[in-house]
C-alpha cells in the first residue's frame, strides 16, 4: 500500500542514467491511468458541449442519470483497479523499492547522505524534497512594481473593463504571453527536459534543487558548480567563483535553454523554470514571477555561498523581465546581460492583437501584466550589456525590419536615462542611424565620425573622479562640443550593445558570451 500513491519514477543512476523499466502491472496501471486524466481533461475543456449533447440526449433526467451512475461507477471501479495494479507492479520491481526506501529514508532524516543518495533518480518533481525555502527575514524591500489586492479590487469595481482585462489575462492572456506554462507543451516536451536534465547532470555534473517561494510555489532548479577546488586556481577556473543565474524566455526551460552557454564560458551557473513551465509549479503572474526570482536570489547567496558582487544576471527574451527585476532590487550585483530582450512588452503584445482591441490590451498589460523592462534597468547602477538580434523576427514589431527591434528602444532608453545631457537634438538622429545599422555598417559611422575610444574612456573617467560613477551622470556633456557628443554616444552604444546575426532563438555561442563579459 505505500506503492499506492508513491511518485513516478523516470530514470536512474548505475553506471550511467538509463530509463526505468516499470514491469507489465505497473506499466499496464499506469497507462490506464494516463487515459482517464486524459480523457478528464478533454472532458474538462469540452464540458460545455458535453453538457449540451447529454441534455439533449436526455441523459439529464432521472433514468438519465442513472445510467451516468453506472457509467461512473464503472470509472471508479477501473481507477481502483488500474492504482492497485500500478501498486503491485512498484512493489514487486526491486529497482523501484530501492529507490522508494531511500525516498522515505530522505523524508524521515533528510541528511547532506540521504539527499546526495535520492539524486541518484529522477522522478516526479511533486516528491522531491525541498532545499530551500524563501526567507521573510532575508526579504529585500521592494518597491510597489503591481496593484495590490485592494487596489485591484477597487478597480475591478470601478471599471467593466478591467473586469474583462482580468478575466482574459487570468484565462488565455498569461498563456499566450507565457506558452511555456501551457499543459500541451509542458507534455509534449516530457521526454525532451528529461533528457536536458539527464545532460546537465551527467555530463556536466549538475544539481537540481527544489525550492519553495513565499506564495507556495516550488521552483525546479539546476545548478553548475565550477568553483575551484584549493589548489587548483588558474585563469579559467576563478571565472567559477562568479555565478550566472540564467532565465529563460516564454517557452524556454533551463533543460534545453541558455545554461549551456555560460556553462562553457566556464562559469558557475544557476537555471531555474518560470512558475508553471517544467516541474516548477504556479503560474507565470507577475506577483509569481518576482517570487521566484527573489527566492532563487536567496538561495544563491545564502545556500550556495555567492555575494551579490559574485553573481552575472542573464536574460533571454521575457526573462529579461525577471533579471532586471532581480538587478533593480539587488543593485550590488556584479552584471546584467540581456540578450534578445524588449524594452517593454506593450508594443509587442499590441502587435498580436487586431486594432479594435487596442484600449483592452493596453489596460491589461499596464495593470496585470506590466513586464516593463526599460523601467527595471534604470533603477540598476551596475555593468549592462545588451545582445541584440539583427535578424530577430519575435521582439520586433515589424518582423524583418531592424529598426522595429525593441532592442533599440532598450539601448535608447537605458542611454537617456544615464546621460540625458548627451542624447539630445544633435545626437539622437545619430544614434538611431548607428541602431538601424548592421555590426559592419556601424564600423564605418564610428569611422566617419572620429570616434576615438581611449578619448571617450578619459572623459568619462574624469567625470567619474570628479562627480562619482553614480548614475545618471546628469552633468556629463555640458562643457562638450557637438562633436564631442556624437563621438561619446556612438562609443556608449557600440559599448553598451553586440549584435549578433542571428534569429530569435539560435543559442548564443559561448564565445559572445565570453568577450560580453570579459572586462566584467
């Protein structure tokens, strides 16, 4: 009986992972139990409709029901069966009892032994036991980034529209900004993450982790250690002691996403799912996303053992949203690095929507779903570097036109915030030339315009010794002559930004990465 209800095992530790061979009662239990969720599900979305033909078909009246009765007895009968038989088949299959005595030695004396033992399986992330758990008293204060409760019930009440605008988001809106948490694709990709977590692990001896966030979500983690062992510290190996915590975009998981990317670039790393994508558990809300990342923070600095100084924050896509929410509340961080990220998502969703619902996107994106990610950066004082796409057909609202990347607007964004004396009249036609340009092309306005790179390091260095490197650097051009100018912005964007020629989601070579955080 203590089969009964124990989790799925997937794969395990011998001599290397392999797949675990359930034996034909367990085999045969689970399948039938895999066809009534499944058809619990359909019924589930179709539940309308079924109602419809079963009251037309005059199953809605009392020898109607009976018959449901007796149908849903016989369900019950053949769930029963299919538990007891999975049971039996668990209990009888030694590699399954192995693996279920060391799951219950964890839970009664969860060690640094037992735990190291369970690791050796991978299963159903629902019984894998929790590491780390959020912490109120390790808490940072936050700024109010979204309405509270009150708030938006207030504005519920006020306002038929921001009804509908709550209704849609909590319904088909977070889907389709986040695919990702959708059941279909979390199961289609089953066997693709397994196989991801199957490489981090055994090829790049990677750890998972489970950890518990303050509003009840358990977040799926991998982390890579690459910290050098006493004695063995070389160029390479102290890039380990800096930690890259990696978040991925709206369909990406850590088991098949940017990880590998830092991972040989030879730094520490940390990936982590978005609620509801993968194993983690929740919803992708924005109140859900800050936890996440907050308690992923946590357990980097106080379970892992890395100082803000020692951590890169790296964003893919609408990861972008989390990493700077992280940078503009743990200012201390070491980098920033966005790659393929917007500046706001607004333009973007607005873009998948026909005109006519413009008002009612706009209310729900600004008041449930602001992922604004220009606004995070500006509050984060430390290194920034932007990768953008030349050929990215996702972030642009004009798929094939460069200048509709919102890339630009991040870049255009973050350098007015930190110099507002130098993007101005003169500088910003400038400026948006060098952005509609591709790496090449913008070699040769550096060159037409004199940029002289050591020049513009001076000036600002002697800023800095004079007014401190706190930004915005609000004085920063105002004995400067036009000229001047330009040469300082084309040297801050060619600084700030890389293009890469690349679509969308092509993985980011790890030489990119490397010369990105080379003078970090």
């Amino acid at each position: 009986f203590k089969c009964l209800n124990a989790p799925t095992l997937y794969m395990l530790l011998r001599n290397c992972w392999e797949r675990y061979n359930p034996n034909e009662f367990e085999k045969f239990g689970e399948n039938c139990l895999f066809i009534i969720f499944l058809g619990s599900k359909l019924g589930l979305y179709t539940s309308p409709f079924i109602m419809l033909c079963l009251y037309r078909r005059g199953y809605l009246c009392l020898d109607g029901m009976m018959t449901l009765t007796k149908f849903s007895v016989s369900v019950g009968v053949i769930l029963g069966t299919s538990y007891c038989l999975r049971s039996y088949g668990r209990s009888t299959n030694p590699r399954y009892t192995e693996f279920y005595s060391k799951l219950d030695e964890v839970k009664k004396s969860p060690s640094e032994r037992t735990l190291k033992n369970i690791k050796n399986y991978d299963f159903e992330f629902e019984s894998w036991p929790v590491e780390y758990e959020y912490s109120q008293s390790l808490a940072v204060p936050r700024r109010q980034d979204t309405a509270s409760w009150r708030s938006t019930i207030a504005s519920l009440i006020r306002s038929p529209c921001s009804v509908i605008g709550y209704v849609v988001l909590h319904t088909f809106g977070i889907r389709m900004l986040y695919p990702g948490s959708t059941s279909i694709l979390n199961y289609v990709l089953f066997n693709v993450l397994m196989d991801g977590r199957k490489t981090l692990v055994e090829n790049m001896n990677g750890i998972r982790y489970k950890l518990k966030t303050k509003d009840g979500n358990y977040i799926d983690t991998m982390f890579v250690d690459k910290r050098p062992r006493p004695g063995s510290v070389n160029e390479t190996t102290a890039k380990g002691n800096t930690l890259v915590i990696c978040s991925e975009g709206n369909a990406g998981f850590y088991e098949n996403g940017i990880m590998p990317t830092a991972i040989h670039a030879d730094f520490s790393v940390l990936g982590w799912n978005h609620p509801g994508f993968g194993c983690s558990t929740g919803m992708p809300y924005i109140d859900q996303e800050q936890n996440a990342m907050e308690t992923v923070m946590q357990f980097s600095i106080h379970k892992l053992g890395f100082q803000p100084k020692q951590i890169i924050l790296y964003g893919w896509s609408i990861g972008g949203y989390s990493t700077t929410w992280a940078a503009k509340h743990y200012n201390d961080v070491k980098a920033v690095v966005l790659d393929a990220t917007f500046d706001d998502i607004l333009p973007l969703a607005l873009r998948q929507m026909p005109d006519v619902l413009e008002p009612l996107v706009k209310l729900t994106i600004r008041c449930y779903a602001d992922l604004n990610v220009a606004a995070n950066l500006a509050e984060y004082q430390g290194l920034i570097k932007l990768v953008r796409r030349s050929q990215d057909e996702i972030i642009a609202t004009d798929p094939g036109d460069l200048a509709s990347n919102r890339g630009n607007m991040l870049l255009s964004k973050l350098l007015r915030r930190r110099y507002p004396l130098l993007i101005n009249a003169t500088t910003e036609p400038i400026l948006c030339n060098w952005l509609v340009t591709t790496a090449a092309e913008q070699a040769s306005l550096m060159e037409e315009f004199n940029v002289n790179r050591e020049e513009c390091r001076q000036i600002l260095n002697e800023y800095k010794e004079q007014y401190g490197s706190k930004y915005p650097y609000s004085s920063l051009g105002a004995q400067l002559t036009d000229e001047q100018h330009i040469q300082l912005v084309l040297y801050l964007a060619e600084h700030y930004m890389v293009d890469f020629a690349a679509n969308h989601v092509t993985p980011l070579p790890s030489r990119i990465f490397m010369n990105i955080t080379a003078d970090i």
